[in-house]
C-alpha cells in the first residue's frame, strides 16, 4: 500500500470462533516488535466497539484486525496481536499471533 509517498507493511490478524461458543473481547495488545524495543497499542472493548472490531465474535463468525506502518523502519522485524477475553460459558481465554516482516 502507498500513500504520502510511503511505502507500509500492512497486516490483518483473522480471528475466528470456530467451536460453536460466542466469545468477548475484553482487551486486545497490538504491538509492533522492533530490534530495539517494541511500541505497545492496547485497545479495551470500548475501543473496539467504536472501531467496528467486537468486542464480540460470534460462534462460528470471525473478526479482522488490520493495521501498517510505513515500511522506511529498518528497526521492525514483526508485529504481534494478543487478545485476552472470555467465552459464554465466562471461561478466560487468550490468543496470541506473530507475523514476522522480511529484511531489506
């Protein structure tokens, strides 16, 4: 994707309920891994009411969570998604995701 002449790694991280139970989000970690550090963007179930995104995922449906930035960091190696919530049967659950971005 480009855009102000910008070259972004853009990634989404699918999460499907695939046991027949729905499933609230209660709080979801997106964090962009660097060589150096990392850069932590939490979102809580509010957040992702207002952003179209849940908090809830119904049995046997999915949600998307998309995200990118700009591919000019030669200090990003990956991004990881961690999603803490818990199902209808009130049992906590978290998923956790890594998507790791090639070296230039």
């Amino acid at each position: 994707m480009q855009g102000d002449n910008v070259t972004y790694w853009m990634y989404t991280f699918v999460m499907r309920e695939a046991n027949g139970i729905d499933f609230h989000i209660d709080y979801l970690e997106n964090v962009w891994i660097q060589r150096d550090g990392a850069q932590l963007f939490a979102y809580t179930e509010k957040d992702l009411a207002l952003g179209g995104v849940g908090p809830d995922l119904p049995a046997l449906q999915k949600l998307e969570f998309t995200g990118g930035m700009p591919i000019n960091q030669p200090n990003m190696i990956g991004v990881g998604c961690r999603l803490t919530g818990h199902d209808a049967n009130d049992e906590a659950l978290t998923f956790t995701a890594y998507i790791p971005f090639p070296q230039y």
